[in-house]
C-alpha cells in the first residue's frame, strides 16, 4: 500500500471487507486491506479498506450503492 492512502471502510468481519474490497475491484477501483488482528485474541481485530485519495469519493459512492456499511 502506497502513502496517504485513505481509510474508506472497516469492521471486526475480514470477510465483509474482503466483499467491499471485491466490489470495488468490479468497478475498477484499486484497494487495499490492512488487517489488524488483536494481539490476545486474534479474530477479534480490526480489518481496515484503504484506497487512494483521488478515487476515494468514488469508492465511498459505489459501497453506498452496493449497500456495503
């Protein structure tokens, strides 16, 4: 993942991330997921979306369309 990245969506559910991430990449929009797993009980983490700044907004608009939040 490249610098200044913006953190477009998350939750506790890598799976539900790894759907956003997917749509996104149908509408050709480039992310990436940072996963943040808690050290005592690794599947309570946090998995985090990140894509770049200029396609940003559009990412946000096609999650909301696609229902993902």
């Amino acid at each position: 993942m490249k610098e200044n990245w913006v953190k477009i969506y998350s939750s506790t559910d890598l799976v539900r991330v790894k759907i956003a991430e997917d749509v996104l990449k149908q509408n050709g929009i480039e992310s990436h997921i940072v996963n943040k797993p808690d050290s005592m009980l690794p599947m309570l983490g946090q998995a985090e979306l990140f894509t770049p700044p200029e396609k940003s907004d559009a990412a946000l608009k096609v999650l909301k369309n696609n229902k993902i939040d």
